[in-house]
C-alpha cells in the first residue's frame, strides 16, 4: 500500500474518495498534507497500474465471444471499459 510522504495517507484513500464523488477542493481540505501534485500522482499510478496490470486473462474464460471482441477492440485502441452492466455494447445500435 502507498502512501504519501510523511503521511499515513494512501494513494487508494484518495482515489476512493474522488471515485465516491469528492471534488479535488475537498479531497485537498480533508487531506491538508496533500497538495494537487499529489492528487494528480495518485490518479497517474492509478492509470499506469490499468496500462499494466492484465486482469483480462483472470477473468476472459467468463465472458462471452462478443464480450472478447469488445475488450480486444478497447485494448487496440488504448481505451478503458468500465461497466457493471451485462447489455452493454459499444458501437452497435442495440
């Protein structure tokens, strides 16, 4: 677990906070050791462990043919699919 220097903050502390809808004004102020560097930081790590992190193959044996093909597509094309619903589909009129 990271945390920031000299505190006993997270990096995962702050990305849960702006995820639940906490502005970066209030993440700063309920957080006063942090400045926006260190928001920003936190959300890059963020991003450099989905560029690199392959979760994919933990869980491609429980999606369907369309599903692959849908996050093969978001893989080529560098893009980040996140949804918890099971009828979406990108780029078709369905």
């Amino acid at each position: 677990m990271l945390n920031f220097r000299g505190t006993r903050i997270t990096v995962e502390m702050v990305i849960q906070k702006l995820s639940e809808g906490l502005s970066e004004a209030d993440t700063l102020s309920a957080y006063q050791r942090l400045c926006r560097d260190d928001i920003r930081a936190s959300l890059g790590y963020a991003v450099h462990l989905m560029m690199h992190e392959d979760v994919f193959e933990v869980v491609k044996h429980l999606l369907s043919e369309q599903d692959l093909d849908l996050i093969a597509r978001a893989h080529q094309e560098k893009r980040v699919l996140i949804t918890e619903d099971k009828d979406f589909r990108w780029g078709t009129d369905a």
